[in-house]
C-alpha cells in the first residue's frame, strides 16, 4: 500500500536566540535534523532537548513552544502523509521522538531536501507560514501549492 507525502517545507536554518516560539498546532508533522548548537522543545508538560546528530519527530496538531538561548543550526521539514499510517507509527512510539542520525537516515533526508529545493520558509515565524499551511491543507488541488504527491513510501 503506497501512501501519499506532501511537503510542505524543507531547509536549513540558522538561529541566534530566536528561535522562540509558541505554535498552537500545525497541520503538518515537523522533522528536525540537529547540526550545530542546542534548543528545547515544550510538549505540554515535558521539556526536550534537541542537540546534534540526532532527528526528532513533532506530530501535527500537537501544541508545542520553541526554545533557545544561544545558536542553533538544524534542518527541517514539514510534512504530511496518510494519516492512519502516521497513527499506525505513532502508538508505537512516544509523542515526540529522538532518532539518532545514521547515515542511511541522513542520505534520505538530504535527498528529500534536493528534491524540495525552493521550499525554504520565507520567513522563521510560525504566525506567518502556520496560516499558509492551513489554507493549504484545505485545498483540493494540492500540487499547485508546491506539494509533492506522488512518492511510493512502502516500506518506510
């Protein structure tokens, strides 16, 4: 069974204290990449720390904050697929995840981001591209919106 992936960001960013943010609640499911520096993450409750060589999982719909003091260099990706898939993967795992970087993990995404160049964030600040991505999600005709529709991810 194929399941459907659109993207709707992909870069690399650098941030020096301010990377702050509250989100309310994506439509979209965010990857982080970690390369440089350290920042934090609020889920409810619980705080994480995002550091180097790892990947962390944020669910969509999830309200989240955005911490950092200091420097921060990491790459993104906001995306959704199928979402009986992602459920399928999420009972297994906690709500927000940390997957170490591996190298077969790193080819992928950097081929991701090859295939999604010019799908930077226009700008850091999730007021101005979270009411974007709604409008987006909404859409019947996704692939005018930069969305790419047609990968077989079987198997992932």
């Amino acid at each position: 069974m194929s399941q459907i992936a659109c993207i709707y960001n992909y870069g690399r960013v650098y941030h020096e204290n301010d990377w702050n943010f509250k989100i309310p609640g994506s439509v979209f499911w965010r990857i982080y990449l970690v390369s440089e520096g350290e920042a934090h993450v609020r889920i409810y409750d619980r705080i994480y720390r995002l550091r180097p060589g790892h990947m962390y999982l944020i669910p969509a719909f999830v309200p989240h904050e955005d911490m950092l003091k200091g420097s921060f260099v990491h790459r993104y990706l906001h995306f959704r697929l199928d979402d009986a898939y992602l459920e399928a993967v999420m009972d297994k795992h906690d709500l927000v995840f940390e997957i170490p970087e591996t190298a077969v993990l790193s080819d992928i995404f950097m081929r991701i981001g090859e295939l999604c160049e010019g799908f930077e964030l226009e700008t850091p600040i999730p007021q101005a591209y979270e009411k974007k991505s709604s409008i987006i999600s909404g859409h019947t005709d996704m692939k005018s919106f930069r969305c790419r529709q047609d990968w077989n991810l079987t198997g992932i």
